[in-house]
C-alpha cells in the first residue's frame, strides 16, 4: 500500500472505536476492552516513530504483548495479560481487512498460551549456566550478559533500569538496588567478572543497561522484553504447569540462596515483604516444613 493513499495511526483512531462497537457486546464489557487494548497499542506505536499500520512489523507486536504493567512498579506481565493483548491486536487487523486497510498477511506472531493456573517458576542451575554460556558466546557483545548478571543479582525489571556503576562495589561484591525495596546484594562470582569489565568502560551516573534518555516506564519495560528474549533465544520453554520468563532468572538466583540461608534471606534477597509470597515465588511449601 502506498502511505500517500492510507490512513495515519491518529486518523484510523477516530474510526476503529465505533467499529469494535458494532462488532461486539458493549454489555459484555468486551468492546471496551479491545478499544483499550488498541488505544495501548497505537500509544507504544507512536512512541516508536510509526506513523502508519503498514510499518507495524512482528517485533514491535511482540514487544507491546510483554510491555511491563504498571502495578507495583512495573511488574513483568503474565501471559494472560500478554494474551488478551494479542487478541486485542488479532480484533483491529480483523477490522483492517473488512475495511479493505490490510491485506489479510498475519504479523501478530505465535499464539500466546492464556494459561490462567500457571505461575512463574525459579530457573534451575542448569538452565541459568545455559543463558550464561549462550550470552557469553557471541562475536559482537550486546549486553545482554551484564543484563544477565543484574537479574542475577536478585535486581526486578524496574531496578535493571536504574542500576549505574557507581551502585556497583567490586572489591565488597555488593550491589545497590534501588526499588521498592532498598537493599544491598552480593554478587555471585559469574557476574562478577561480568561487571569488573562492565564498570571500567561505562560512566559512573549513566544506566548501565539502557539509554539515559528513556523513562523509567519504558526503560523497565526494554529490560523486561530483552530478559524474555533471553529466555526464547537459549531456547527454554514454559511447561504446562509453570511458566518460564525473564523473572524466573531472578527467582532461580533467589532459590539459591534459599538453599543456603535461608526464607528470610531469600526475600531480603528479592526485596519482597511477605515470607508467604517468597515462600510461593520460590516454590517452596513452608508452612509444610513447620
């Protein structure tokens, strides 16, 4: 299609909300939320420098079904969440073809699994000195390996975004995190050495792993995509009872030290309050144990 013949994002926005309205129930609530959905989608496409449908690819989808919410600090979105995204997607480029604005090629991607029982699990050891090896070897470093070693750290998606070299303390092993939870963490040795050299070649004040420009909105959300990512190109894979993201890097780092100090340890670890919810993040039956 040519663009000089085509609507804009802005203009397509004045029209697609009274069509989902004929197409759905608006009893059912169900109308409301794909015109939601859309408005989200046309927001981060905008944000992104894309004028037109016709320049939207599989990646930029991809990255709106996992953009981080905004509960509690920008938390990893489950694949509910992620789901009903990409059926929100699937309803306007529905819409698209019926108005003769598409031609039918299906970019959304793979179907995302709605899977309502499932719940993150912690990355075993083997599958994280998997990730390692797979980000170590690389012709072009990309850094995604220092990515790794932060989520190693017991860092959220949130608290990546933030960390600069001057929170890192190579002598005492030691990281700051700033979060809803200050803390200070070890550093494993893996990610020690990953850091050493990480802190020689990146300025004190500026974002280890994003640009410094970003919001922090947006900045959670990039680590959140390129920690899934990770996940995808080490090829691991979510079970039909647990899934498998980039959250469950932090929560395998976090089982470890479970296994060796200790509840309370672990969730000073992760920075969560609650025992109950580490105790349930980590796998573990606690109140089993007692």
């Amino acid at each position: 299609m040519n663009s000089e013949h085509q609507l804009t994002l802005d203009e397509l926005f004045e029209v697609i909300p009274s069509v989902v309205m004929m197409r759905y129930s608006s009893e059912s609530g169900t109308a409301e939320k794909c015109i939601k959905i859309i408005r989200q989608l046309f927001g981060v496409l905008r944000h992104n420098g894309v004028e037109y449908i016709t320049d939207v690819t599989t990646d930029l989808l991809d990255d709106f079904y996992w953009m981080a919410t905004r509960k509690k600090g920008f938390k990893e979105p489950s694949s509910t969440t992620a789901a009903s995204r990409q059926w929100g997607v699937r309803s306007l480029f529905l819409i698209l073809v019926d108005m003769g604005l598409w031609d039918g090629i299906d970019i959304s991607g793979p179907t995302i699994s709605r899977e309502q029982g499932r719940t993150t699990r912690p990355m075993t050891e083997a599958e994280i000195n998997q990730i390692q090896v797979m980000t170590h070897n690389v012709l072009v470093p990309t850094g995604e390996e220092l990515l790794l070693a932060l989520a190693l750290c017991g860092a959220s998606a949130s608290e990546i975004a933030v960390v600069c070299t001057q929170d890192i303390d190579i002598d005492a092993r030691v990281i700051q995190l700033w979060g809803e939870s200050e803390r200070t963490n070890p550093i494993d040795d893996w990610s020690l050495g990953v850091m050493d050299e990480a802190v020689m070649r990146i300025p004190d004040s500026t974002p280890m792993v994003v640009r410094p420009d970003l919001p922090i909105q947006r900045a959670a959300h990039t680590v959140t995509v390129r920690l899934n990512r990770l996940i995808q190109q080490a090829g691991l894979s979510s079970s039909a009872e647990f899934e498998l993201t980039g959250v469950s890097i932090r929560l395998g780092a976090a089982r470890k030290v479970f296994e060796s100090e200790g509840l309370e340890a672990a969730a000073i670890f992760l920075g969560n309050q609650s025992l109950d919810a580490t105790a349930r993040a980590l796998r573990y039956d606690w109140w089993a144990q007692n």
